[in-house]
C-alpha cells in the first residue's frame, strides 16, 4: 500500500469511496476480487461466500478497446498469501486473457502495461518474473496525495511552484514495464504457463 499512487484509507467507507472514484465509474478501469480457492472460507464472514478466501485485489486501469492495451493496478496480495502462487497466478490469468486469441478465451489485445514506483523493488521483480520487459521511466508520473512519501520538490523551487500552480506534494516516478503480443507468443506465454504451476 505504501508505494500505491493514492490512498485506500482505514475503513470500509473509505475503501469504498477509492473504489467508486478510481474503478466503478471509470469506463477504462475495472477490480477483481483475488480468491483462492484451496483456502477454506473463513467462518468470520458468514456473509461473504466466494469459493474460498479473499487473497487481494488486482485491477485494469487505462484500458484501450481502439489501442488494444491496458496497465495492470493495482496488485495487492494480502500479508498471508504474500510469497504463495497467488501472484503469478493471477496476473497470469490476466495476461492469458488480455493476449490469447478469442479462439483461447483471451481478448487478443497487443500490449498489458505494468507501472510501479522504482521504490518497489518486489513489484518490479514481481512482473520480470512473468515476462514483463522494462521499457523505461517515467518521471513525475503522479501527484501524491498528501499523506504519501515520494520525490521532493526542490525546498528552493517549492514556494515558486506552489505560486504558479503545481503545488507542494511530493510526486512519483513509475517504473514502466510491457507484455507485447510478438513477446507472448515469443515465449513469454510459457514462461507464464511454468509460473503458474507453482504450488
């Protein structure tokens, strides 16, 4: 969460209020819910009944029906699923539906896009593993909330930029990183496919 360009906050209104704003009336973002299924369901949540427990969340933000691409955002994996198959897997699915032909299930779009703070070293490493290519870094990328930590602005600049408009908080480089179609069918399929065979 530390790393995420925007606050979830610390209660249900709040993460509700992050999910209307930034997913469900964006016609170019969409969240999944991140089940595992060889986890039985907690009995703490007798309202809830997905086919085993909540692992995290992993969204599509920027999407593109006419440029055949979307960025992948956020991924988050909850502390106990952390360093399980649970990852791989599900960004997995995602890239199988994004690039495989309809003919497979998938959406035969051209490019999955992945971003992260260059601070976030397991993120990074976390989309190499899958395949993922470093196409470089952009800077500047976001404006952080308030409450984030990231790149300052210069203390001698920072009353200048503040005046003329763009403003005090510190901001945010993404590290981006793409699955094409010519990669995916160039091997990065399989190397997904062994990925998610992981137990």
């Amino acid at each position: 969460m530390k790393y995420l360009p925007f606050t979830i906050g610390g209660t249900v209104k709040e993460f509700i209020v992050m999910i209307e704003t930034h997913f469900r009336r964006s016609q170019a973002s969409t969240l999944f819910a991140i089940i595992d299924k060889t986890r039985p369901l907690l009995d703490a949540y007798p309202d809830i009944r997905p086919a085993g427990q909540v692992a995290g969340l992993l969204g599509f933000v920027n999407a593109s029906a006419r440029n055949l691409s979307f960025e992948i955002g956020p991924v988050i994996i909850l502390q106990d699923f952390q360093g399980t198959f649970v990852s791989s897997n599900a960004i997995g699915l995602v890239l199988k539906y994004a690039l495989d032909p309809p003919s497979q299930g998938g959406l035969a779009y051209r490019r999955v896009v992945w971003c992260a703070d260059p601070r976030n070293e397991r993120s990074v490493a976390a989309a190499e593993k899958v395949g993922f290519k470093k196409e470089g870094v952009l800077n500047w990328n976001w404006v952080l909330p308030e409450s984030k930590e990231g790149k300052e602005v210069n203390a001698e600049r920072l009353a200048f930029e503040a005046e003329i408009g763009r403003g005090r908080h510190h901001g945010r480089d993404s590290v981006v990183q793409s699955v094409c179609w010519d990669d995916w069918i160039g091997g990065v399929r399989e190397v997904v496919e062994e990925r998610m065979k992981r137990k």
